[in-house]
C-alpha cells in the first residue's frame, strides 16, 4: 500500500487555505493586514528551516549539497528582503532591494549546482551547446520584446536602476531555467527538481506580472498567491531531497556487509 505523502497534502491544504483568505477577506482590514505580514515571512523562512535540516543532512562537499546550500541561501536573502520590506521600509528603492537581487543570484547558483549534478559534459556536447543556445536567444528576443529596457528621465536614476535590474534579474533566473526544463525532460534530475522548476516558474510569472501591473498591485492582492506556492513548491522540493538522501543512506546500509 502507498504510503499517504503528508507534507504534499500539508502544502495543498496550506495553499487552498491560503486562496479562500485571500479572496474572501474575513475580519477587518487590519486584521487581514497584519496575517498578510505574518504570512509574508513565516513561508520563506519555513524554506529556510526545511533546507537548513537539508543542509545538515547532506554537507556542502557533494554537488547536491551545494545546491541546496545557494537555495536555501537565496530563500534567506528574498525572507530577509520581505521582513525588511514589510516591517521596516517600504520606498521605491530600499536597502531591501540588495536583498532581493542576491536571492535571485543565489538561486541561480543553486540551480546551476543541479544542472552540474544532473549532466557534467552538458556544455561539452557542441549540439546540446548550440541548442540550448537558440533557445536562451529565442527568450532573451522574446522577453525584451514583451518587457522592453526602458529608462524615465523623469524619474530618479536609482529607482530607474532598480526597475532595470528586475527586469535583467527574472531574464537572468528564466535562463538556467531552460537548461533545468531541458535536463528534466532527458530524465537527467530527480522528481525533486521539478518542483524547483515549477517554484521558479510560478514566482517569474508573479514578477512579470507585478512589472507590467505595479501600479495596480495592493498589498494582499490575489498575485501574491503566486509568489507563496513558489516558495510552497520550494519546500516541497526540499523534502523530496531529503527522500531521496534517505533512500540512498538506507540502501547503502542494506548492501554494508554485516
């Protein structure tokens, strides 16, 4: 008999839960506004918590260690930057944003970690090279054809600079995105990547979103459900890691002799 996988059903049941707040608003405005803050950072520090136990499991010797080590890593910049943002300042340009763009370099470190772990001749093969190389142009033309690099004189030139490199962070972390979709259709990563995936994926068309709509978007509004599944995804990521270490300690005790 399968066994019932309990923090998925914990995640599901988490997010729809979630979802009915959101849309029906119950008790006051404050009251609303004050779970909103609580939400806003308990999901990425529980990514956090999750990936430290992670951590602690698997090292940072072993590729699969690094790469949960940038992730976790990079859910600790984007919880910090929400902290800051939420309780501390919310401007247009803060010291908040230094944390949010590490996030996104981090992550993209973590990630590359994983495509390293999943093929290690991956950028030796000329036709592999090549075509992952037309694609990442095709979405490179593609994004600055949707999102095209604009600068307001009107504006100041550190708000300006901040807007860009959004813009340039999301196009930086859809890259190494398209090298893990493609790692996973070769059946070259675990289950648990996919996750990953799907938690960057969600998170892209939450930033994308809030790029062309900045000046409709309200705290609490409903798109901030799509910045909490990534980091619900992220989590659920984290434990089929740790699955998967498990597994491999337990079948390695079988085969020790004695």
């Amino acid at each position: 008999m399968k066994k019932i996988d309990w923090p998925l059903i914990l995640l599901i049941m988490s997010f729809v839960l979630l979802s009915l707040i959101f849309f029906l608003k119950p008790g006051s405005k404050e009251a609303f506004s004050i779970f909103m803050d609580i939400v806003t950072i308990v999901i990425p520090f529980t990514a956090v918590i999750v990936g430290i136990f992670l951590i602690r499991a698997l090292g940072v010797r072993s590729l699969q260690g690094k790469a949960v080590l940038f992730l976790t890593l990079g859910f600790f910049s984007w919880g910090l930057a929400d902290t800051i943002w939420t309780f501390l300042v919310q401007e247009t340009v803060s010291v908040a944003d230094i944390f949010y763009f590490l996030g996104y370099i981090l992550l993209m470190i973590g990630i590359f970690y994983g495509l390293k772990l999943s093929d290690p001749e991956m950028f030796k093969n000329p036709k592999k090279t090549w075509l992952l190389t037309g694609i990442i142009v095709v979405l490179i033309l593609a994004y600055f054809y949707f999102y095209p690099f604009s600068w307001d004189p009107s504006i100041p030139f550190l708000e300006n600079l901040t807007t860009a490199g959004y813009l340039i962070m999301d196009l930086l972390l859809a890259i190494p995105l398209v090298f893990l979709i493609y790692s996973l259709l070769s059946g070259m990563l675990s289950s648990a990547w996919l996750f990953i995936g799907l938690g960057v994926i969600s998170t892209l068309i939450a930033d994308l979103w809030y790029a062309k709509n900045f000046e409709v978007y309200y705290s609490g509004h409903p798109i901030e459900l799509l910045w909490s599944l990534g980091y619900l995804l992220f989590i659920y990521a984290l434990v089929h890691f740790r699955r998967a270490n498990d597994k491999l300690r337990e079948s390695l005790l079988k085969k020790k002799p004695g």
